[in-house]
C-alpha cells in the first residue's frame, strides 16, 4: 500500500536557500552550481547577517538552509546558523557532503541547527565515489556518525539519475544503519554540470523507471520508522499543475545577489530579485516570474524549455503526461516517530 500524499505548496511558510559560497572541495558530476550564474564571491558574515535580516523581516516563519557550494567551507557558518536561530527562523538547515570543515560540529549545538543534511548518490563506495569523487563516500558516512553521536539531527537527500536509480532499493538498511531520520529523494536537474559539461552527463531516468522504483523505495523506508520526501515530477491526468513560483514563496540565493524563485532559471539571467545594498530588489522584465504566468499544456514551463526530452507526446500532439513543478512534493511519513523539525525541507 502506497501511503503516501502530496504536499501543497504552503502558503503560510517561507523557505530560503542561502548559497553563501560557490566554492566546493568536490566536483560532483551533476553539481548545479554554476559560477558563471552564480558568482564565486564568499559572503562576509556581515553581508550574511544582513541579508538574513531581510528575509526574517518580510517573511513570516521562514526556514533557512544554508548551502553552497560546501557551506562548511566558510570560516563563519556557525556565526550564521547562530543569526539565524536569534532572528527566529522556523528552522535552521545545513546541506553539507559529509566533510564537515572548520570543524563545524564543535562550533554548534544541537539547539542551533534543527538539522543537518548529508548528500550522498549511492549505497555503496563505488557508485557514490563515481559520482562525487574518490573517498566521498567514506568521508560522508563518518560525517553522519560524528553527527548523530553528538545528537544532530540528520537527513540524508539522494540524487537519483541513470547511474544510481539501481541502489535506490539498498538506501533502507544505509539509512537505518546510520541513523538517518529523514530521507530525501531529488531527481537530477539538467542544470550546471549535467547541463554543460558533455563528457560528465547523467540522465534523467524515464517515468517508468522512476514510478516503479521511488514509490516503492520511499515505502519500504518508512516502514523502518524514516520519513521520506521525493518530488512529484509526473502528474496524473486528473491532477492540478501548479507553479510554485506563483504560489509559493521560495528563495534561492546566490553570492552574486541574484535571487531566484525557481531552481530551473538558476542557469541563466532569469532572476526575479537581486540583493541591493542590503535590500531585495525585483529586476525588470523579463524575467523568471513573467515565465511562471504562461500556461502550456506540458506543465512546467522551464522544464518545457530547457529539459523537453522528459516530455513524450502522443500520436495527436498532446504531451502524454505534464511535468509537475519540480517543488512538488510527495511526502510519505515514518511508520514509527521519529524526532525531527517538521521546517526542514531538502535542497533542490
Ligand atoms: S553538488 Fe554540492 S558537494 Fe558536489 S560539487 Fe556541487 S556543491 Fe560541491
Ligand atoms: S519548476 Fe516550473 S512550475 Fe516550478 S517554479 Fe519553476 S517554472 Fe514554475
């Protein structure tokens, strides 16, 4: 039995994704950081703070994650998870891959963070490594057990594409191992790496693949007491679209000051706001947000521009199937309690 359900956009929560550095330690095949876009600028931690500040101040019961890039990389992460609990966001996420620089977890508490989230693409060494570097795996894994020990909170989010969807079905006895609490699955996004770089590209995996494994998987986790939140991608005939940039108020930030509303704009100069001396300005048009407002039978319309061939159509031109948007989430609960902020979500 598939248990499920879909999770509307929230009208009422706000979720904003600090890239506070592009600078990375590894060179993941599908890494959707994209200098060019994005800048290669570390923010100071006066310019964190005060960019903090904004988003607390217009948006009521924010959650912040704080990414990169690695955001353990900047020498003052901690001095911004702590901001960002004293200006009362909801909850206070970290993504990291595992290598937990600055010897962050020495830095802050378990009342500073609700959670940290760990990246990892494989069940085992050989596939993980494959896809983010030699060692990765390892370094990840002792990072979640250094976590857990000193009682973080934990989730753990999963990149499927074709080279990794076959130990998607092993993830269970990993997470229960480690002592994950929630499981993330993402579909890779033809962006960054995926996008520009030929001889590093992944695939997308076929809405057969993916329905007949990620439903599945997502149900055999939560019957070990893990929750589990995967994106939606195919709508069923019946299914309303909608357009998180429309309904929902997400914020990817980038060091460059760009502020995006969607993660698939975030390769080009598509971005609806920008960082202005400490103030979030809208930019002209055109720009992601006059996008949002075409409707197309296909669903999403940047995924219609940019990553068309996840599109079939039938014999009389229709598309067989709209994508979802790809903030669309489906949510299956843990069978057993298990301690988490219900404020945390996963990064795109
Ligand atoms: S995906 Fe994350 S860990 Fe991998 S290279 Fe990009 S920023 Fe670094
Ligand atoms: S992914 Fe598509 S539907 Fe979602 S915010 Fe972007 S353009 Fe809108």
């Amino acid at each position: 039995m598939n248990s499920s359900r879909t999770v509307a956009f929230s009208k009422n929560a706000a979720n904003v994704f600090f890239h506070i550095l592009t600078a990375c330690n590894l060179r993941c095949r599908h890494c959707y950081i994209n200098p060019a876009q994005h800048g290669t600028q570390t923010l100071d931690i006066e310019t964190i703070s005060s960019w903090l500040q904004v988003f607390a101040a217009q948006e009521r019961a924010a959650n912040v994650i704080f990414l990169g890039g690695e955001p353990t990389l900047h020498p003052d992460l901690s001095a911004a998870v702590k901001t960002a609990r004293n200006l009362g966001f909801q909850s206070v996420t970290i993504d990291t891959n595992g290598y937990l620089f600055n010897n962050i977890l020495q830095k802050i508490t378990p009342d500073d963070v609700d959670v940290i989230s760990f990246s990892l693409d494989g069940a085992t060494a050989p596939v993980n490594d494959s896809l983010r570097g030699k060692g990765s795996y390892e370094t990840c894994l002792n990072g979640i057990r250094q976590a857990v020990s000193g009682g973080f909170h934990t989730s753990l989010i999963y990149t499927v594409s074709s080279a990794n969807l076959h130990e998607l079905e092993k993830m269970p006895d990993v997470l229960v191992g480690l002592g994950i609490e929630r499981f993330f699955i993402q579909v890779i996004g033809i962006r960054g790496e995926s996008a520009h770089n030929a001889g590093a590209a992944l695939n997308q995996v076929s809405p057969e693949a993916w329905l007949k494994t990620v439903p599945a998987v997502a149900e055999a986790v939560t019957a070990r007491g893990i929750s589990v939140i995967y994106p939606r991608v195919f709508l069923k005939p019946d299914e309303p679209f909608e357009c998180a940039g429309k309904v929902a108020r997400n914020f990817f930030i980038f060091p460059n000051g760009r502020v995006y509303r969607c993660p698939l704009c975030e390769d080009y100069p598509l971005h609806g706001g920008v960082m202005t001396s400490g103030v979030l300005t809208p930019t002209p048009p055109i720009n992601e947000a006059d996008l949002f407002n075409l409707d197309i039978l296909e669903g999403c319309v940047m995924n219609r521009l940019i990553q068309p061939d996840n599109i079939r159509y039938a014999s009389d031109g229709a598309p067989a199937y709209r994508i979802a948007c790809c903030l669309l989430k489906e949510e299956a609960p843990a069978r057993r309690p298990r301690r988490i902020s219900d404020g945390s979500i996963g990064a795109p």
